[in-house]
C-alpha cells in the first residue's frame, strides 16, 4: 500500500493513505539509514507500507527532489527537512528577528544544487522605516535579477498575504526560517481555517520563540500543502567540494567559463570574470562575500 508522509516525530510517521490515516513505524532495513540521516524517511515522502506487520514503511518511493542540511553543526549526520517540494519559500525578516543574507544564500545554493525551487520572501515590511525598506528593496531587486521570486510582504496587509497565496496554491510549499519571522501567522493568514499556534518575541533577545516542533505538511483549503517545519538558528550545508559552490551560485556560474583556469574559485586567481565583474560592481558584493564565507566552512 502506498502512502503520503505528512508529519514525523522522530519514530512514528503520520502517513496518508487511501485507507485513511495511518500510525507508522520504520522496517529495519531503513532503519539502517540513520547511520546517515537522522530521518531517512521525511515528510513529503511517497512510501510503501506493509499492514501485514503492522503499518510498517518498508520502502520509499524515489524523490523528485529533497533539501538536507547537517543535523547540527559538529554532526557528520545530515537532517532531510522534507521532499517532493515544488517550491521552497525563504521566509525572511530585516529585524525581530533579523534574517542574515548568508542564511538566505546557504539555504539557497543548498536548494540549488538538491533541484528545489526555491523564492525569497520578506515578512514584517510594515515594521520597517523607509531607510530600512529601501535595504530590503536592494536586497529583493538583487534575486529577483538572479530569476528568483522575491518579494516584500506584511501578514498585516491582505492585498500581499493574497500575493503569496496565489503562488502557493496547487502546490507543495516548503516554509523554512528563523524562529520568530512569523511563518505560523502567516501560514494562518493564507489559510484561515488551519489556526496553527503562533508564538512571540523574545524581549530580551529578538529572537524568536519555537512553535513548531515538528515538520508536519497540512493540506490547504485553496490546493496543495504547506510544509510547516521548525525554526532554525543556523544552515549546516552537507559538505562538498569547494569548486562546486560556484555552481549554486548563479551569477557565479555565468561568467564561469570566462575565467582564464577552468578550476578558478574566483578569490584571488589572474583574469578573473568573476572578480573583474565585481569590480564594475556588476555582482552584489553581499552575495560574493556569503560565497566566501561558504568556501571557509568548507576549509
């Protein structure tokens, strides 16, 4: 029998089924998985189940797709944080909290090279001053050049939740962000009927407060799912070779073959495309130095 995952704690996997809702547990074979994931199985995961031992997933279905980040920073285990997506959305805030553009481009050049479509979307505009909006607007005109979705957005004002529920709707969405950039209230405001619990700001810290514990994907009333998942300080990014990053990085990747060595890591090697395009500042210095910071990471 095959099954859709929909939510995971850790050992039991709320999967759907035709048959209806089943309670399921892991077989030994994929068990063995967790020598290398945390989860083998995610949710948005398509699987097997056999009821004749028990509701048991004995298989998976190949992925279309998945986003994996280290399960935490010193852990050789990486964490699949959901599958099967059809766009991933960056959920982002200039302040309470503050989202670093570095977080934007890990998660991004991750979901470049696992095949995601992904987009970028500032929450909290209506916080913001003009000199504090003007930032962001450079920020959202920089992806949106790179031919992502970017956009700035409010929970507070209807006319942009509308916005994002148009391109939300018949897909599955994967929702990923710091703790406290509203992706609850904000997932309420597209879909009213879902009432997920909200949480608020830290005084003392800005930061956000956990409200989500699990990732769980919730059917939604216009079409489609929404991958509600927890929030995260940080994105660990699976080890792999230096020369690849510039590969996830598309402006990068552009001028790749203008370089004069076809193994330039664009830092400090002669004749340079990348470089002397940073020069005519026609590359965003803030992406080229989240580059460099990937490439230290991976030192």
């Amino acid at each position: 029998m095959k099954g859709l995952v929909l939510k995971s704690t850790g050992s039991h996997y709320n999967v759907s089924t035709e048959r209806g809702m089943k309670d399921c547990t892991l077989g030994g074979r994929l068990r063995l998985e967790d020598l290398k994931h945390t989860n083998p199985v995610s949710v948005g995961d398509h699987v097997i189940i056999s009821d004749e031992e028990g509701d048991i997933i004995i298989d998976l279905v190949p992925r279309k797709n998945y986003l994996i980040r280290k399960a935490t920073n010193l852990s050789k285990q990486t964490h699949i944080v959901a599958a099967n997506i059809d766009q991933l959305i960056i959920l982002a805030s200039y302040k309470l909290p503050r989202t670093s553009t570095g977080f934007i481009d890990r998660v991004l050049a991750t979901a470049e090279a696992y095949n995601v479509p992904a987009m970028v979307v500032f929450n909290k505009t209506d916080l913001l001053d003009e000199e504090e909006l003007e930032e962001v607007m450079f920020y959202l005109n920089v992806y949106s050049s790179l031919g992502y979705t970017a956009l700035g957005i409010s929970a507070e004002n209807p006319e942009s939740v509308n916005v994002l529920r148009e391109l939300v709707k018949d897909k599955t969405n994967l929702f990923t962000g710091h703790s406290g950039v509203g992706k609850s209230t904000l997932i309420n405001k597209i879909d009213p009927t879902l009432n997920l619990r909200t949480g608020t700001i830290s005084d003392k810290f800005n930061k956000g407060k956990h409200t989500t514990t699990f990732a769980e994907m919730i059917p939604i009333s216009i079409g489609g799912f929404i991958i509600d998942t927890p929030g995260i300080k940080e994105f660990g990014m699976v080890r792999m070779d230096k020369h690849e990053v510039t590969h996830y990085f598309r402006e990068l990747f552009a001028l790749k073959g203008q370089c004069k060595f076809n193994n330039c890591l664009h830092v400090n090697e002669p004749d340079c495309a990348v470089l002397k395009a940073l020069d005519e500042n026609k590359i965003a210095n803030f992406r080229y130095k989240n580059y460099l910071n990937i490439l230290d990471t991976l030192e």
